[in-house]
C-alpha cells in the first residue's frame, strides 16, 4: 500500500529531481573548475593549474580579510549561541503565556525585516555611536553579526528543547539534583547537539554575510566577501573562482566536522 | 505510631482561563502506614496522580498540609524531599548508563564515590540486571528499562517510594511478573510503597491498602477484601470488579441487615453498613460470583440470555423479571457444561451474606 503512494513514483519525480540538482549545482561547479583555469580570463579554458590558487594565497589583501572573517563569525557565532540558548530555555521552560508568541516574532525579527533595512538601520546608528566614542574596532561588526546570528542559532536549539522529555528535569529534582545541577547533568548534555547545530548555523551565517557587512564596516575592515565583492567591480581573474573554492571547501569542511561531533553526541 | 505520609485537607485548584478551574483534589485527608504497600486507585481524571505529584513535590497544594513522618513538606522543592518516583515513562536519562542513571540520586547527594559505586551494584543485583550496567538505557528492552527505573528510585534509600502507574506500558505477561517483583522489592527494602493505578485487578493483587478515588475525592481506604467485599459506596462496587445492581425499597432495616423489596416483589435481605429508613429507595450490590443458578424458583427469576465461556469460568447473563440483566459467574468444571441453555428459565439463589445495600 505505502509503496503506490511514494513519492518517488509520482510521474516526473525522477526528471524534476535531476533538474533541481542540476541548476543547484552547475553553476558551482562551473566556478570550481574554472578555479583551475590556467589563463587570465573566466570564460576561456586554457589548462589545469594551480596558479590563482598560489596568487590567491600570495594576496596579503585576500589572507587579511579571511582572517577578519573568521575571528568576527568565531566572536559572533558563540555569543549569538550562548543568548539563543538562554532564550530558548526562557521561552520553552515555562507555561504558555499571553505574548509569548510574540516573544517568538521578537527574538526571529532579522529573519523577517529585509536584511537591508537593518544594514541602512545600523549604519546611521553606528556612525553616530563612532563620532561620540571614537572607537572604531571590528567591535560593530561583530555585534551586528551577534545580532542577525541569534535565530539561526535559537531554532535549532529551541526544536531539541522541545523535542525533550521533560520528565527528564523532573527525575533529576525528584533525585535531590537542584536546578543549576540539572540544567548542568541532564539539561546540558541533552542539548549539546542543538547547540552545536545552532553555533555552526551562526558561523557560516556570519562567514558569508555580505549586506550587513558591507553598510557596518570602517574602512580597512573588509571581510572575505566584502573584499571580492570589491574585486568583482575591477575587472575578475580566476583568483576570484580559487578564493571561492578555497571557501567552499572550508565551509563544508566546517560543517561536515561540526555534523560528525553532533552526531557522536547522540 | 506515627504514618509515613499524611495528607491533612489537601486541595488542589488549577485555575484554568477564565472562570473554569478544575478542583483535582477536594479537601482530601489520608494517612498511609509506614512499611505499606499503599494504592491510589480511580479512573483516569480522579486525582490520584494530581496526589502523587504532591507528595513528590512537582507541584504544590492550594490548601492543606502534606505530613512526611510529621513534618510538613508541603513547600519543599522535590530535591529536598526523601522521596523518590518511578516513572510512568520511566524517565531514564539517556545520555548515560544504567549504572550512572541508578547512581545519579546519590551522586546528587554528594555521596562518596566508593559508596555509590557498592549501592549501585547492590542495587542492580536487587533487579537482576548486574550484566547490563555499562549499557545505555536505549539498548535495553522496556521491561528493563521498568528495572533499572526502579533500581534508581531505591538507590537513595527513600523514606516513601511513588509508583506512577509504572507497569501501564509493559505487555501482560511482563505486567504479572513485574506485579510479583514489585511486591518482592517492597518487601525486600521496606519502604513504603505509595502506587498509582487505574486496573482495579492490579490494585487488589498487590496492595496492602486501597484508596478509591473519584473526581478529586477519596470514596474508601480499605484493603482488598475491604473495598471488594464491603464497597462503601456505589462508585466503589461498580469500578472494583463486576457487580450486579437491582434497584429496589427498603421495607424494614437495622442491627446492619436489611430486607429489601424488588420491583417484582421478590424480597431480598441484605447487609446494610450505614443506616437505612424503612420506605426509602436503594440500591443492592451482588457480586456474580456470590449468586447460584438453580433450575426452578430462587431469589430471583429471569431467562438466560447469553452464557461466555471463560476458561476457567462460565459467565451466564439472566434477562430478569424486572427488567435488568444480572450476570452469575460460575466455576468450569472439565467434565461437566454449566449445565444451562439460552432462553430456558432459571432461578437465581442468593445467600445470606451476598447482598449488600448502598449509598447511591
């Protein structure tokens, strides 16, 4: 009976589910092996080689803006997560109250204003914040990311929240354990791996933002993708397919290792 | 001597929106023997967990005191209670062993590790499950999980050990040899068991004492015999095993007897607990198995309308001359039938003590 009504066998299923990957992941492709390009030009194949890789790496411009990139999603992602973790004990441990659904649209807002909005919002705010103070660090960056980070990090964590068997923190109090030492031994070790999934959420989410980022930055503080975005504007070489490429793999480095530590944790 | 656990006046309102709120226990009050085997029984929605959860700590009364060996522990969080629970999920942490789910109480207590370490073995050998102490609690079968449920809640050596409907999820086989062991266990350790149930069959088998509860109240505390053979009410005769009952007047009553008149002028003598006015209108309880079937006149007279075969017993359902259907259970022999057929007529005896008048 359930094999007649698997989706698999819907007529075209097969054809549509090709064609789906195909436009996903042509054009990737098409960059990474472009990547490999020996010739000055995108289009023009010429033959395999390393090179944009070695002037890609030789870049000071290109090593500086990955590092940036990388200690802002690193600063940004785990504050992001700690608050999503905290808000989302706060709103799954307690009785259903009036406004608590509204607390839900409040702590999501950057997943529904447009991201420009925010970006347009934060430039004219920080700019005044930066005559009166006169600092001018990575410190808006990083707290811009924090803030668009918090509800990528906070469903996740909120779905294993919920999934839990609250009988669970019960048999922990009935076992004379106080509420701190049941959050540490019982509610703690259940939600690591929402917390993982939310604090790699956070961090690809931060390492490729580019709006935000854009409108936020002082000068000389160019993230990874706001430098290409800089370079795409003079004219692109294959540096630009290798420095993707060379993110591509990291990121799916980075999410591949957080999955196997998630899951381990299961 | 002084109970384990009282209950002095307990309520228990959970204020709902609006103007419903629900009294889940109204001004209950029972005390439970140190050392019992002590049973909340009633139908789902009676109170009986709403009391357990009490004890336990996971929740607090609107009103009354909840006495622990004397003291009231009414506000104390469940964490400083000596009372431990089983369960209905069992609630074993998964995210640990066997071992270290039945050690965990003790831990939490800050006892010392060598301790812990000989209780824990102590305790998996009290549940037969010293092979599996290293395994998670995901890799074992549900009867084993009900085990090592156990095995935690004894480990801190409570003072009141709760029972919430703990055996409602194993199958009846594994249901009756965990009836067996949970007596066992009670005995073993000496603690007072407090359990919650709803199968009346379960309640009588195992229990000391019995509390029948119904709508937020507690109807009788008795023990098996009690509450099966004396119900004080008749809630209590209709949800404790099967019952016949036939409405009737009360012509003459006192010294705890009575003699009552059917609708169909059979007259009935019954025990009557409570008093009862001559002329009032009452109810008889009898069970099935204190009636006889007997060809010619009885008590009663009716037609047989349907005989089931149980095994070990045959249950004959008799239209009555009034109306009802009365049902007369009778042991099997192996050689003979019941020795009835459907649509003949038939009498139906009932002895001295077998009746027996209720509060409506």
């Amino acid at each position: 009976m359930a094999k007649r009504f698997d989706v698999r066998r819907q007529n075209g299923f097969v054809s549509l589910a090709i064609l789906c990957f195909f436009l996903l992941y042509l054009p990737i492709a098409t960059l990474v092996v472009y990547a490999f390009n020996d010739n000055d030009s995108l289009a023009i194949w010429k033959g395999f080689s390393l090179r944009w890789f070695h002037v890609a790496w030789n870049n000071g411009l290109v090593i500086e803006s990955s590092i940036r990139s990388f200690q802002i999603a690193a600063v940004a992602a785990l504050l992001a997560t700690i608050s999503a973790t905290m808000a989302a004990l706060a709103t799954t441990r307690t009785k259903p109250y009036r406004g608590l659904t509204f607390k839900y649209a409040f702590i999501n807002q950057p997943l529904m204003v447009p991201e420009i909005v925010t970006a347009v919002a934060l430039l004219i705010v920080f700019s005044r914040i930066k005559i009166w103070t006169g600092y001018s660090g990575l410190g808006y960056l990083i707290a811009a990311h924090t803030a668009f980070c918090v509800p990528f990090a906070y469903l996740p964590i909120r779905a294993r929240l919920e999934s839990m068997d609250l009988a669970l923190e019960t048999a922990a109090a009935d076992l004379y354990a106080t509420k701190w030492k049941t959050f540490l031994h019982v509610t703690l070790p259940l939600l690591w791996p929402g917390i993982l999934a939310g604090l790699m959420l956070a961090f690809v989410v931060s390492l490729d933002d580019v709006v935000i980022t854009e409108f936020v930055k002082s000068g000389g503080q160019d993230t990874l993708p706001t430098y290409m975005l800089g370079q795409i504007r003079r004219g692109v070489t294959p540096e630009i397919n290798a420095i993707s490429t060379a993110f591509l793999v990291l990121s799916i480095g980075i999410v591949t290792a957080f999955f196997f530590v998630s899951r381990k944790r299961t | 001597m002084r109970p384990a656990v009282e209950a002095k006046g307990v309520t228990r309102v959970f204020r709902g929106t609006g103007q419903d709120s629900v009294r889940a226990l109204d001004n209950v009050s029972v005390a439970i023997r140190e050392n019992e085997f002590f049973t909340l029984l009633g139908p789902s929605g009676c109170g009986k967990t709403t009391l357990l959860r009490l004890i336990a700590g996971f929740d607090f009364p609107t009103d009354g005191e909840i006495l622990l060996y004397g003291q009231d522990i009414a506000p104390l969080p469940p964490f400083k209670r000596p009372v431990n629970t089983v369960f209905q999920s069992y609630a074993l942490f998964p995210h640990m062993t066997v071992a270290d789910n039945i050690g965990f109480g003790l831990k939490m207590l800050g006892r010392p590790k060598a301790e812990i370490e000989a209780r824990v073995d102590a305790m998996l050998k009290l549940v037969h499950m010293q092979e599996l102490k290293n395994r998670r609690t995901s890799q074992i079968s549900g009867g084993q999980q009900q085990r090592v449920a156990l095995a935690r809640a004894l480990a801190p050596q409570p003072k009141v050990l709760l029972l919430d409907e703990p055996l409602s999820a194993l199958d009846y086989k594994l249901r009756k040899e965990m009836q067996i062991e949970l007596k066992r266990l009670q005995h073993e350790t000496g603690i007072t068991f407090i359990f919650v149930t709803h199968d009346q069959e379960e309640a009588l088998t195992m229990s000391d004492r019995i509390a029948v509860m119904s709508s937020g109240n507690i109807l009788q505390v008795g023990t098996p015999w009690d509450v099966y053979d004396h119900p004080a009410e008749r809630f209590v005769a209709d949800f404790i095993g099967e019952t016949n009952f036939l409405t009737g007047t009360v012509e003459n009553a006192g010294n705890g007897q009575a003699q009552v008149a059917l609708r169909s002028g059979a007259k009935i003598r019954a025990i009557a607990a409570v008093d009862f006015r001559a002329g009032s209108n009452a109810t008889l309880m009898v069970r099935p198995e204190h009636a006889k079937l007997v060809k010619g006149r009885g008590d009663l007279g009716g037609i047989i309308e349907n005989i089931v075969y149980f095994g070990t017993d045959t249950h004959i359902h008799v239209r009555l001359d009034e109306g009802d259907v009365f049902m007369v259970r009778q042991q099997n022999s192996r050689s003979a039938g019941c020795g009835f057929e459907n649509g003949t007529r038939v009498g139906i005896s009932i002895g001295d003590d077998a009746a027996q008048l209720l509060k409506d």
